[in-house]
DNA sequence: TTATTATATAATATTTTAGTTATATAACAA
DNA sequence: TTGTTATATAACTAAAATATTATATAATAA
C-alpha cells in the first residue's frame, strides 16, 4: 500500500488541493496553475510532479507546454481505503445500536468496573 | 480547511492507518494497538494524539487506561473534498464523451498545432 | 542563429515529522 | 505507603518536505 501514502500525502497540502480544485475545471499549463499562487515557478512544478507521482494527475506534451489534467482512476485506491472505514464505522454503529435495544431502557450499570 | 490538511496528512502514514485499520474492527487499548507494531510506546502515542488531532479517534478515560476508538464522522470532510473531484472526474469524462460522439469516427485531426 | 517562452532541475535553507530514550503522572494493587 | 501498570510528555536526532534562487533545456519566434 505503499502508493496510499504518497496519494494521501500529497492530498494533505492546501496548494496541491488548490490545484486539484483548479484542475477539475479542466485541462492546464503549469504557468496558468502557478498564476493565482504566491509562489514560485519551480515550487508549483514540484507541487505538480508530487501529485503526478502520487497517481492524481496526468501530464502531455504540447510543444513547450505541459498541460496537466486530473487522472481518471486518481482517487481509486483512496476510495477503497476510506470505504473500508465507513464501512468499520456503520458496523460498529450497529452494533452499538444492538447493544442499547438490548440492554433497554435504565439498564446500564454493567459489570466494568470504573465510572461512566 | 485547516482541517483537511491534518486528516489527509494523518490518513498519509501507514502506521496510522494500520491502527485505523484496528480500530476498525472496535475499542481497544494503547498498549494493545502498540504490540503489533516494532516501535516503541511512545511513538504509538504520538501517532494516536495526530490521529486525534485529526479528528479521525477519540479517546476517553477507563482507570489508568485510555481505550481509543474510530471517531463516528472520521471522514466527513474527507468524503465531502473528495466527491468533489470524482463529481469533476465524472463531469470531464461525460465532456469528452461528448466530444468524441460529436466528432464521429476518423474525424480527430483539429486546428491545434502541434503533432498528436 | 539568437532571443524568448514554458518548464524542469540543482543546490540550499528552513520547517516539519517520526522515531528514540528518559522521565513524569495517575490509577491500581499489595 | 510503595511498587507496578498504562500512558503521556520532554529533549533530542535524523530524515523528509517545502520553498527559494540560480540555472538548464527544449520548443518557438524573429
């Protein structure tokens, strides 16, 4: 799962969301990405290949331009991870659920022993 | 979006989710979230408190022991930003599936001028 | 060819993160 | 009270991430 950590990672950045968000509008050149950021040129291309690397966005050649566009399959994996959890949350809601409309109403005090 | 930075930060380190993972499957102990790991008790504690931080668990106090469990919403914000961009992903694809509809077989060569 | 444009890469400084060991604290057991 | 258990915190180190400036490269324009 080594690619997680680098999808998730780069998805922690505000700039990189930024560019995402931007992206999602359709395809751009670095130039126009780096525009409405307080930051450097180099900075927004290492951004770039951050998220290239992590699978998020796919880059073409266009003469001296590098038209970035989001990867179709880009939040796949980190779809299937989340969806795990929700999945962890919803079954441990149910239980719980069973286990107050079995326990029924002022029947709490169980054996544990410390406060609640 | 303070926020998202820490969650998508904190869902970035395979040891923390490796512990999500765990709790998935309901409450359980520091201790006992630190055995499987080769890292030391006070690591554990710090990935437990960025977990926290992060709003993805919450910790309450049983004696000397503090049971740590999946918080309910851990991935609200996170599903939200996400569905974002699938919602963009879906919408470029429908575009460009206009697009090749609209152009018809063997029509591909536009006015751009570079080579493709 | 030479200059310009769009982008990438290198060197470097700064900050953040992740781990370690040592130590503190609070509850419990004896 | 004293020792033990469960956990947290502090001090520190090492490694990774982020940004900057300076420079390289490749395509286009003149």
């Amino acid at each position: 799962m080594r690619n997680l950590d680098h999808t998730f990672a780069a998805l922690a950045d505000p700039t990189r969301r930024a560019i995402l968000a931007r992206l999602a509008l359709g395809e751009t050149t670095v130039m126009e990405l780096a525009q409405p950021f307080e930051m450097t040129q180099p900075a927004i291309s290492r951004h770039l290949k951050v998220l290239e690397d992590a699978g998020l966005i796919l880059r073409r050649v266009e003469g001296t331009k590098r038209p970035c566009r989001l990867a179709p399959d880009a939040t796949r994996e980190v779809d299937a991870w989340l969806a795990m959890l929700r999945k962890a949350l919803s079954a441990n809601y149910d239980r719980l659920d069973g286990v107050l409309a079995a326990m029924g109403p002022a029947k709490h005090a169980k054996k544990r022993k410390g406060r609640r």
